[in-house]
C-alpha cells in the first residue's frame, strides 16, 4: 500500500470511515471526491491529498510520519524504499553506557556496507552513511540499535524509523529476529551463529584470531540485508490484510 491509498492521515479520519471510503471504490487520492463522505470531513480529506501530493514530490517521509498512526507507519514503506536504510549493530552487550558498538552494517540503495570499530567505525563516517537515509528499517532498532549508536557516537538518528518487530506483530510474528526470520522462511547461511556469539567472535578478534572477524562481519550483514526481505513481506502481508482494492 502507497501512502496514495491512504486517507487515514487526515485529522478526524480513523480506520473505520478510511475503510468504507475503500468500500466505495475510493481507493486512490485521483478517485477521491469530498462528497463521498461530505461536510468538512471531506474538504479536510481533500486538503491532506492536495497537501500530501506535494510531499511525496518533495519526497518528504518527515510528513506522513507524523500525519499516519503509529500502528499505520508500515505504509511508508512502499512509497519511499528507494530512501530507506536497513542497518543492524553488533556490540559487547546490551548497556549503552558500559558497553560498545562493534561493526554496524547498513544496506541502501542494494549496496551494503559494514563499519568496523578500531577501523572505520566513527561518528563522521556513521553521520555520513546515515546522511541519505529518510526512513531507518531496523528489527528492535527504536529501543536498541539507535539509543546505542547516539549515546556512543553522539550523532542525531531522529527521523521516521519502521521498526519491524512491531510491524511483524501485526501479522502475528513474534520473537526475536532469528525466530521471526524462520516463521517467514528465510534461510541463512549460519544459521547457527546468534549474537552471543557475535559477542564471542569481537572477543576474539581482540585476540588475534584469524577469521573471526569476517565471521562476525558476515553475519552482522547477513541481518541486515534480510531486514529488507523481511519489511518486503511483512508489508505485503498486512496490505494484503488491511486494504481494501
């Protein structure tokens, strides 16, 4: 589903009368005419079309993620993938204030890069990889992957993220991303590598042995590459579910 075919954004329109506007044959803001619902709701309606046609034009995602729900954020995800950037951390642990951040792998634009603390990893390159990105797509990244990255980098992440573990919810898949990965039937190519074992393998790569890091690397971005998958169907299942066309 395009932000097009929503109608929710609107002050005042909720998933009912969004629905029997569907119901109508009204799915497309070009088919939308104020007297399908009438009175100020429908001139309120044709404002946020007017409006929001300029936006998608100006391919400004800041604007209907703040007009849609934040259940509804998944329909972003259509209209602006082009803009998005998937991306997944590794770490030492899961304290932001004691622990750090190992490599961070990001994929946009099909291109996937994967930045190394002691290398590469620093808040100019992060800010710089981050720079086109519109929309953040990450599984758990709102309570994790970004609080991590700006309290140890001190950079701004604050722009429209699609979190998927609540997207996945929706459709009723929960779990960690392994689990939910499985349920979808992505396969990867080890799986038996978890993230304690991504702690494991920065250990020791500290230590000097051969291969752990491009072990560790390899499956930082392998999660990140199927985060792309993942929102490609978990979106398709839930417009399957919700639109009405």
């Amino acid at each position: 589903m395009r932000v097009e075919n929503s109608f929710i954004g609107t002050d005042g329109v909720g998933e009912k009368t969004e629905r029997s506007i569907w119901e109508q044959g009204v799915t497309h803001w070009d088919e939308f005419e104020p007297s399908v619902v009438g009175g100020q709701r429908g001139d309120r309606i044709q404002q946020f079309i007017h409006e929001g046609r300029e936006r998608v034009a100006e391919t400004d995602v800041s604007y209907f993620d703040h007009a849609f729900p934040n259940s509804e954020r998944w329909r972003l995800y259509e209209t602006f993938r082009e803009r998005a950037c998937f991306f997944d951390i590794e770490t030492t642990g899961l304290d932001q204030d004691r622990n750090q951040v190992t490599t961070v792998s990001l994929h946009q634009d099909g291109e996937t890069q994967t930045l190394v603390a002691g290398d590469d990893l620093t808040a100019e390159n992060l800010r710089a990889a981050f720079d086109g990105a519109d929309l953040l797509v990450t599984f758990n990244g709102k309570r994790f992957d970004v609080p991590f990255l700006e309290a140890n980098f001190d950079i701004d992440l604050d722009r429209p993220h699609l979190d998927l573990m609540y997207t996945c919810k929706k459709i009723g898949l929960s779990g960690g991303l392994k689990q939910v990965e499985q349920d979808i039937g992505i396969e990867r190519d080890r799986p038996d590598i978890s993230g304690r074992d991504a702690v494991r393998l920065w250990r020791e790569h500290e230590q000097g042995r051969d291969g752990a890091l491009e072990t560790l690397v390899s499956y930082n971005r392998e999660d990140t590459v199927n985060l792309k998958i993942l929102a490609d169907t978990a979106t398709e299942r839930l417009d399957d579910r919700v639109f009405v066309g």
